[in-house]
C-alpha cells in the first residue's frame, strides 16, 4: 500500500495555466483522508508553493513540503526546517563566472535577498513572476564567500542554454547536482541535494518504506525521485528521458495525471481488499 505520495508542481500537479484542476483536487483530498501523506517537491522557492499548499489544505503540523528542487524539507505549518543542503556564495561566484564566459543568463536565490541577478533578463522575470517575487539587482562578485544560497539557476533561450551545457567542465558535475528542470532552466544545488535524496529523507523521517513511495514529475530534475520511487511516473507530457525512468506513464498534466495515478494505485486498491 502506498503511504507517501510527492508531486512535482510545474508540468504535474499543474494545468498548463499554472491552476490546479478539480479532479487533482478531490483525489488529493481523498487520499490525505485515508491517511496518505501528500508533498509537494518542486525546484520552486517556499514562497511560490504556498499557495497551492493552502489551496490544497495542506498547512498542517503533519504536512511537508520539498522547496529547490528539496535543497529544504519543512514543516509547513510553522516552517521548521527538517532538512538544509545549501550552496555558498562563493559556489554562487563560479557558477556565475562560468555563465559569464559562456554568454548565459544567470539567477540565484539567497536567504538573505532572495531573487537575486547581475543582469535583469526575460526568463528571471519569468521565474518572478510564477514565484510572486521581488528581483534584486546585484553583481554576484558582492557577495559573501559564505552567504547561504539555496541554488543557482542558468537561464536562457533553449538552444542557447544546450550549447553551453555541453560546454559545461566535467568537474561541475562533481561539485553539484545539475538539473534541467525546463529547457530554459539549469539549476545547480549543493551535491547532496535533488528531490531524490530529499523524499528519501523524508521517507526516512516518517518511517514509510521505499516501496510505500510513489513519485510523479515531467523533466530533468524530478528523475532523481522518480528513480527512488516505488512507484515512479511520468506525466504523459513528460520529457523522452522523463518516461524511460518511469515504471508507469500516467495522463498529461491538462488531464488529470495526478488525480488518475491517486485514483488506480491508491483509491481504487482500498477498494479492492
């Protein structure tokens, strides 16, 4: 029987308009009512999944939530932090340089400032925007070596963002956990952080075995959890790569992906025993 179930946000749980369907709803709801734990793990900033958690009702002490891509887990309710794998802004720095040498776009979210870029650009608009953020303006050089950065994020036009990657040094992926969470986002987090390790964690602290778990997602950076899963699915509008991981391949997103999963793999066996 499956006891936890985490669903990445964008891509997954949400309509393409960036709404969550009816039916998402009701199977969530009906779920949670049997006992199962529902999360949400999204590359997305706390401040930008709270109000799909409140929609959700799932604002209470029993309730968790993965933010960066699980770079955090808290506790929604009152925000206490289960788990913390963060970068530096000295890694914040080199990524940056990097970016700079290769003619890419960059962000970074800091505990400090949150939003922050060297340069404004469409795409941290973009980021802004479905985050209900403020972007701050700064050379990354200002920071402190020492400075908490959640993650680090190159931006670009897609076939921009692909040359640089495969210009990208072998060693960066050593020294990080790098995910194409869209084809115009990278995203850099500390190595022992990816929403893999992040509901293993979670798991773990709930004492829910690994075969309890289902995860769902649609790109690069849920394949760490969908690998971890008991159950992984991708979404019918998940990426080539997405779906090969995947031991089941559920509906688009604009379908009721999420809702028709819930329903076969958990309703529906309550139901039959």
């Amino acid at each position: 029987m499956y006891k936890l179930v985490a669903l990445d946000m964008d891509g997954t749980l949400l309509n393409s308009d960036g709404t969550i369907s009816a039916e998402n709803k009701a199977a969530i709801s009906a779920a949670r009512e049997q006992g199962v734990s529902i999360v949400l793990a999204s590359g997305r900033p706390l401040e930008g999944m709270t109000w799909a958690l409140n929609e959700l009702n799932m604002t209470g002490a029993n309730d968790y939530v993965l933010s960066y891509n699980a770079s955090l887990i808290q506790r929604v309710e009152n925000k206490e932090i289960i788990r913390s794998e963060t970068l530096t802004g000295a890694d914040a720095k080199h990524i940056a340089s990097l970016a700079h040498d290769l003619g890419i776009h960059i962000h970074a979210f800091t505990r400090r400032q949150g939003l922050i870029t060297p340069e404004n650009n469409y795409y941290t608009d973009h980021e802004a925007k479905i985050n209900g953020l403020e972007i701050t303006v700064e050379d990354f050089a200002t920071l402190d070596n020492d400075e908490e950065v959640m993650k680090v994020m190159m931006i670009d036009e897609p076939e921009r963002l692909s040359a640089a990657i495969a210009q990208l040094p072998a060693e960066l992926y050593e020294r990080y956990t790098i995910v194409q969470s869209a084809p115009f986002f990278l995203e850099f987090m500390n190595p022992k952080s990816n929403k893999g390790t992040g509901v293993e964690t979670l798991a773990k602290y709930l004492d829910i075995k690994q075969s309890e778990v289902i995860c769902m997602g649609d790109a690069g950076n849920d394949h760490h959890m969908i690998e971890y899963a008991g159950l992984g699915v991708a979404m019918g509008n998940a990426t080539d790569a997405t779906k090969a991981l995947a031991n089941y391949i559920t509906d688009t997103n604009n379908n009721a992906g999420v809702a028709k999963v819930i329903q076969k793999f958990i309703l529906d066996e309550k139901h039959d025993h």
